[in-house]
C-alpha cells in the first residue's frame, strides 16, 4: 500500500521506519524543515520502563493541591477557559482510581517491555548510533515516606518482569560516584538496571535517513492543514507548502502528530483525550575536569531526569498544563539547573546551559492511542506523554501490523 505518515517525531519515523519493513510505500509528512524538531528534540533521553506508572495515580490529587501556586512544582495546572482542558482534567482524576491505575501501569508496562526489544533489534541491525548508554536508571530519594513507598513500586515491576532493586545511600554512590558532592541527603534508590538512555533527536535523524535510503519520502516544510473524508473514507489530506496548495492522496494515513492531533481529526468526528503538558529541559556542556553523571538518574522528589548524552548532559522535568504555548520560562528552566547543581555541583558548564520547552501529547491515564479510527484507511498511532522515546519502537511496530491487517505481537487496548 502507498501510507502517508503526518509527523516525523520519532514516533512518526519510527512508524514510517516499520511500515517501509513490512514492504509498504511510505511518505513522512511535517511542517519542520527536518526529523524531530518539536517534541523529540530535547527530552530526557530516558527509555525508561521502570517508569510506567501513569502520573494519574492514587497519591496523585493530594500531591497537585500541595503544589497548587508554586511556579516551581513539578506539575503545574494553569487553568485555562478552555473546555478541552477541564475535560481531560476531569478524566485525570478518574484514572487516579486504585484500580484504574493499577490496570494503566500494566498496560503501559506491556508496550514498554516490548517497545525497548524492538529498540534493541532495531539497534542490532542497523548500528544507529544516538549517544545511547546501557547503564541502567537510578531513582533517588530525599523524603522517607516517598522511599518507603516506592518499596511497593518495586515489588509491582518485578512481577511484570521488570529488573528493579532497592539501593541504601552507600550503594547509590557505588552506582553513580558523582552523586558523592550531593547538597541533598539522599535516604535510599531503587534501580533499573535493564533501562537505557539516548538522544532521542539525534535517534530520530539518524533513523530518518536510513529509512530514506530503504526508499521511504520524506516531505518537510508541509504544513498539514485538513482531513478530506469521502464518504467513509480519507480521500487526501490537504496540505500548504510554499509553493502553495496541495491535496496529498494515499492508500492508508497514519496520525502521529502528537499534542496537535486533536486539531486534524475532530473535524472529521473523531474525538480522541490528548491534551499537551508541556515539559522543560536544560543541555548542559560537560567539560573535561567535569564531575558529571554517566548513570541516566531520575530524582524522585523534584521529579527530574538526568542522562548524559556523550559530552552534554541533558536535565527535563516538570510538567505544566498551559495549551498550546512552547514560549520558555526562564523560572521553570532555572529551578532544573538548581536542582543539578545541588546534585552535581560541577557536572559541567551551567552558565552555558541551553533551555528549551516541548509539548507532551498527554492522555488522562498515560495509555498511547494506538490503532484504526472510525475511517478504515486512517490509523492513529499518537498520545504517549512523557514516554514517546520509551514507547516509540514498539508503538510503531504493533501499528505497522495493524495497517498491515496482521494481529500485533502484543497485548494492548488497541483502538
């Protein structure tokens, strides 16, 4: 079938990436001038399974009201008039039920699993290369009773199959030495030491130009404007570029544009809870007589990501319910560097660190979107939070057998 992919985030180029390997004609379409340029540019760098569970959870609802007017809480509702906002608000509440968690984090832990195999494939045979590290994720902790919680935690990935160990202070440092300068008492960790870290941007080029080269089009500088429907079908989607409009035509149209999603298909009836939560991170330069971490590390109590990506070393955190904007501030972006260099006194060189602000395509429970929409030649493949790098391999692979009309290797609530 000739597929047309809108976005070339990585979950788009990974998509177009399994598409082409299934033997289809695939072209990528988006308004950037090149691969990962919006949400995929500067994440975290974390494939993170150990992280599966949905920010909508029991504790949750407690934890935003403690954190309600603080510019620097780790997530942070601006309330907006905007219906779309309090909807999915609402629903997020829904899901911090016991149970709905519980099942989330099942679900999410399934597609995790299998998404960092096929990373690991993927890897093998091709040998892209993304400044990744196979040193495991440490989870710090600095308050007791959030440590003695995350006890339970541990025990619900090991009986998924998930690697997790629990670490005292002195095996902390044992895994990351750089942590031995730290400004804040650190009372315990858990560790996974199967998960990985890379730059997920350079991830995205690097495998944009390999699926090039296995004959897969790529068309940037595309803006993506309306889905034209036929009756019960997609007849084309309209497009602007600069020489002006275009109607591109297809067999089959996957959707993996990410927090603007919505935009494109409720004009055609379909509703999908995507909503962006926009995230901060820092690059910082780690410069020779650095002291900086080599071991990706999650800081539990300002919720942060650390991962060193080759001679930088990235930090992302927080989460900010505020639309659509992706304007960056500098009080968001200072309270990370704080925190690193309260971690990492001389990680590396602060006063030259860059900031940078994306927006997270977030469902209520954290569960992507993956699979056909009400038209049997459009699929959706969008919704992963803060997890597109951690869920992108195998998200795409599972959406390429869904177009493909071959059954998924996996266990999930495909739509």
């Amino acid at each position: 079938m000739r597929i047309l992919v809108l976005g070339a985030g990585v979950v788009g180029v990974t998509s177009a990436w399994y598409l082409a390997k299934a033997g289809h004609e695939v072209t990528v379409v988006d308004r950037q001038d090149a691969a990962g340029m919006e949400t995929s540019f500067a994440n975290a760098g974390q494939i993170s399974v150990s992280h599966a569970e949905p920010w909508a959870n029991p504790a949750a609802p407690m934890k935003i009201l403690k954190w309600l007017g603080r510019e620097d809480a780790p997530l942070l509702f601006r309330l907006r008039a905007d219906p779309r906002q309090w909807s999915w608000g609402l629903r997020f509440l829904m899901e911090c039920l016991p149970s709905r968690a519980r099942e989330n984090t099942r679900t999410i832990l399934r597609l995790a699993l299998y998404s960092r195999d096929r990373l690991q494939a993927l890897r093998r045979e091709t040998g892209i290369e993304y400044d990744h590290l196979e040193k495991g994720i440490l989870h710090i902790h600095t308050n007791e009773r959030e440590y003695a919680a995350a006890h339970a935690r541990v025990e619900l990935m090991r009986s998924h199959g998930v690697a997790m160990e629990t670490k005292t202070p002195e095996e902390v440092l044992k895994v990351e030495p750089a942590l031995k300068d730290a400004g804040v008492r650190i009372v315990g960790a858990t560790y996974a030491p199967e998960d990985e870290s890379g730059d997920a941007h350079k991830f995205t080029q690097n495998l944009a130009a390999l699926a090039a080269q296995r004959g897969v089009v790529f068309r940037y500088g595309t803006e993506i404007e309306a889905i034209a429907a036929a009756g019960n079908r997609v007849a084309g989607i309209a497009v602007r570029t600069r020489s002006g409009p275009e109607t591109l035509t297809a067999d089959a149209y996957l959707v993996c544009l990410g927090s603007y999603s919505p935009f494109l298909l409720s004009p055609v009836g379909i509703r999908i809870p995507v909503f962006p939560v926009k995230g901060y991170s820092v690059t910082i330069p780690v410069t020779p007589d650095s002291v900086a971490p080599s071991v990706c590390l999650t800081d539990e109590n300002a919720k942060m990501g650390t991962s060193r990506l080759g001679n930088r070393l990235r930090a992302a955190g927080t989460a900010e319910l505020t639309g659509y904007d992706t304007s960056v501030r500098d009080a968001r972006c200072q309270a990370i560097i704080d925190r690193v260099r309260t971690l990492f006194p001389h990680a590396g060189d602060f006063d030259s660190a860059q900031k940078w602000a994306g927006l997270r395509p977030a469902t209520p429970n954290n569960v992507p979107v993956i699979g056909h929409s009400r038209y049997p030649n459009l699929f959706l493949n969008t919704g992963h939070g803060t997890l597109g790098w951690t869920l992108g391999c195998g998200s795409a692979a599972a959406i390429a057998d869904v177009v493909s009309g071959r059954r998924p290797e996996i266990d999930f609530p495909f739509r």
